[in-house]
C-alpha cells in the first residue's frame, strides 16, 4: 500500500483542507456499539498499536511547501503518541443513548488539530443499555467513506478471537523531520509523476485512438454537464443557512430488509429508496416549518466512489459528486420513487460524474492558492442543499477484542451554508442513518429523524400490500361478514 513518507496530496484531498473554515468542518466519523464491557484501556492501546503498520498515514501529519510552492504532503510525526489519539470517556448516569449522541455532537464540532495525524478515536463507557461505544473521527483530506470500510482492519476481526496480524521485522522509526528543500523536492516529484501520468494517457490515446476519442467526446459531455449544472442553483431552503461551530447528531435505526422488499416491490435500486425516503422525510419537515413544497425539488450531492479494485486498503479520496433530485413536491410515496429511479437512471446515464472527475484531474497541475478557488467551484455549495451519502459495510459481525459491534452510524460533515447532512450505513443486515445538523440551524433535527422513520414505513406498508398474496374470494367475504357481525355485537355491547 502506497502511502510514504513525503507523498503529495491529490488534488481533491487538498480540496476538502482548502474548502475547511471555522463553522465547516471537513472530518467524518462514525459510532459504534459494542457489546459486553470495554477492554482495558492499555488492551485497546496496544490493539491499535500492533496494527498501526497496515495504516501508515495514521502516523503522518501535514507539512506545507514553502512559500506555497505547491500541495501540502504527508510527513512522518517524528513526536507521534497514540495516547493523544485514543481517549477514553463515559456518559454520567443514567447514561442513555441521547446523552451519547449529544456527546457526538459536542466531539464532532471541534476540529482536529493540523500539526498532528488527523484523526482521533473516543472510547465511550458508561452506557445505560452496557456495552460501549467506539467514536471515530478523521479528516475528510485523510480518508473517504468508501476506504473507510477497509481500514476496519485495524480495529475488527470477524472472529470473536482477534486475528494474528504479520509484522514488520523492523519497529516503526519516523524518517527525520524535512528540510524546506526536502518539501519542494517531494512536491516537485509528485508533480512529476502526474505528469508522467498524463504523458502515458497521451501515449496510450496515439496507440488506442478510437477509444480515446470516445473518453475525449465523454469528457467534454461531462464537463459541460457540470457547467451546465452550476448554471442552475439549488432552490433556497430553511437548510441553506449560515451555519455555526456547533453539532447536533442523531440516528435513526433501520433494517436493510425493508429497503430491499421496496426496491423489489416498486423497482429501482436501494440507494433510490433512500434518496425517496429522504425525500419524503424533507416534505414533512418543510412543511412541519411552513414551507410550501409544490413544485420544489429539492439537491442532494451524492458522492460516487471511483475506486478500483486494485485500489483496495488504499486511503485518499477517490470520488466524484454527483447532484441527485429529491422530489419533495411528490405526495404519493410510490410516485416519488419512480420519480427519483428515473431521475437517477438519467444521471447514470449522462456524464455528469465523468465530468466531475476531470475536473478533479485539471485541479492536479494548479498551484495551491488556485487550487483553492477551484475546489469551491467543483464543489459550490450553491448546487446542492444537502449531502445524503451511502456507504455499503460488512453483511456480517465484526468484532472488537472479542466483543461483537451491533450497531454502526456514520456522520458526515457540514460544508459551507449547510445546516443538514445525512449518512447512511450498512452492515450485518441493519441499514442505519447518522444526522448531523448545525446546533442552531436545527434545534428540530429529531422532527427530520421521525420524518425518516414515517416516510419508510409508508413504503414498506405499501410495497408489503402489492407483495402479499390475495385472499380468495370466499376467505375475504367470510372475514368481511366476520368482521360485520363482529361490529354488530361491539355495538349491541356498547
């Protein structure tokens, strides 16, 4: 795995640095539940110790180029104390769930400190129901959602007794602290090797010219699919406000059985669902403010993994965006998600995502102060009014020091001017939103929560009718006269 000393960061990771301010926060997290009582502290520390070499950025910090004189790169702590990371905590009694989502609220609105590894991990005790719990929290620059899921390596097993890891032969020494010249020189070869990138592309494309053509062709459609896009704003919404420091979080516990009976029932693909459920959620919401909804839709930016397979356990972001509709002028539950499922085929279809990555791409050979700019651009906040993010996890138990996870949220962060993002995770057949919402922009964050549980349960209501099989004539009159009589005698009692 490729993550050394002195790498440059890609574009899109510097991004998510640049496009960071004092209310916007640009780390992710997650909360997990875990059964039993906690491991020793020193047991969790020594844990995460003799797997820290299959995360070797987990023990880099940033260093910046002089005079801007490109990216930042990743360069090993020389002063790197696991201690400063992992912190151990409790919830005073009685200890119930909404004291630890308050908690994650509160550990979520501080940003994470630039001078050290970008990530810290909570262990929380106390809980009411037992167990503890298991919050992460790492730079968006450091990680994406979807690499995320691979680094569960370092902290689960998927046996209850935790697995032998290999080690290196030789204990983990950080390469010397980097001169100035050192950091441009690293610049410089990362800037080189992405030059040498785009000459083979060009070479590829002399020796394959057709199909160049065709991702040329592909390409062009795509970016001006996003021009295009950021001709056309979101519509103004309570959700699109000046937002603060400070979080609110929540969840909303769902099985990922109910998805699939929906998207069985009415067609589609899972992630349609979700977005027709959020969709249904937002109605409810607007309309609980006094918002009227009629010929309003509503954007969610939907991030796209692109990672390869050849990419696995890599970390960095390897994404597009793409700007998904969600219909809250639609009432009728199964009219919004066909709404959404064509709405989405056409995305799939056009080149809106092909366009964002090249974009992604011509951010590689700018210089940072441009790069800054740019990044806002791809990534304006003026095209979409929330993120609603998805990310598929593990359809089996894992396990921490042999105790088994039960439950994992995910939380998302808050850009620019938005008070709302919804993240949704999968894992060993649960299907589980995490909410995260600015402090004073969404005092009724539990309203949207309840607004996600009515709108599912419209759909699994309505798709379980159209699934379940019909009574025969004789069995549905003999259970109407039943019922007749049976209101009969209820009356005469009365």
């Amino acid at each position: 795995m490729a993550q050394q000393h002195l790498d440059r960061l890609t574009a899109i990771d510097a991004s998510f640095l640049a496009q960071e301010g004092p209310a916007s926060h640009m780390h992710i997290g997650g909360v997990v539940l875990c059964e039993g009582p906690a491991p020793r502290f020193e047991e969790i520390l020594d844990h995460i110790r003799s797997r820290l070499h299959l995360v070797p950025r987990y023990r880099q910090r940033l260093a910046e180029p002089p005079l801007e004189a490109g990216r930042p790169l990743w360069v090993d702590d020389p002063t790197f104390n696991l201690e400063y990371h992992v912190r151990q905590t409790a919830l005073p009694a009685p200890g119930t769930e909404d004291q630890l989502w308050r908690l994650v609220g509160r550990l979520m609105s501080q940003q994470l400190d630039r001078s050290k590894p970008l990530w810290e991990m909570w262990i929380v005790e106390g809980l009411e129901r037992g167990g503890f719990a298991l919050l992460s929290k790492t730079h968006h620059s450091l990680i994406d959602g979807i690499s995320g899921v691979d680094l569960a390596t370092v902290m689960f097993d998927v046996t209850p007794v935790p697995a032998e890891v290999p080690h290196p032969d030789e204990p983990w020494r950080p390469h010397r602290e980097p001169t100035p010249v050192d950091l441009v020189a690293g610049g410089a070869i990362g800037l080189a090797k992405a030059a040498a990138a785009g000459v083979a592309g060009v070479l590829g494309a002399i020796a394959r010219p057709q199909s160049a053509l065709r991702a040329a062709t592909e390409a062009a459609e795509g970016v001006g699919e996003v021009v295009w896009a950021g001709l056309n704003p979101a519509p103004a919404t309570p959700l699109n406000v000046e937002i603060g420091p400070h979080r609110r979080y929540t969840v909303v516990r769902n099985s990922l059985a109910d998805f699939k009976l929906i998207k069985n029932a009415f067609g589609g693909t899972v992630n349609d669902v979700v977005l027709t459920v959020v969709s249904g959620a937002l109605r409810a919401w607007l309309h609980g403010r006094g918002v009227r909804t009629e010929g309003v839709e509503l954007r969610a930016l939907v991030p796209v993994s692109t990672r390869g397979n050849h990419e696995a356990n890599t970390l960095g972001n390897r994404i597009a965006a793409m700007r998904a509709p969600l219909p809250v002028y639609i009432d009728d539950p199964v009219a919004r998600l066909r709404a959404v499922k064509l709405a989405m085929d056409g995305l799939k279809e056009s080149k809106q995502a092909v366009g964002a990555e090249v974009l992604t791409g011509v951010q590689g050979f700018a210089p940072p102060t441009i790069l800054a700019q740019a990044s806002r651009l791809n990534f304006s906040t003026r095209l979409f009014n929330l993120i609603v993010t998805n990310v598929p996890g593990p359809q089996l138990p894992l396990y921490v020091r042999g105790r088994e996870m039960t439950d994992v949220f995910p939380v998302a962060f808050l850009p620019k001017n938005h008070a709302l993002a919804v993240a949704i995770m999968s894992y060993n057949g649960q299907m589980n939103f995490g909410l995260l919402g600015d402090y004073d922009a969404l005092s009724d964050l539990e309203d949207f929560a309840e607004g996600i549980r009515t709108s599912l349960a419209e759909l699994v209501a309505l798709a379980r009718s159209r699934t379940s099989p019909p009574r025969a004539a004789g069995e549905a009159n003999g259970a109407s006269a039943n019922g007749a009589s049976a209101r009969r005698g209820a009356g005469a009692r009365g």
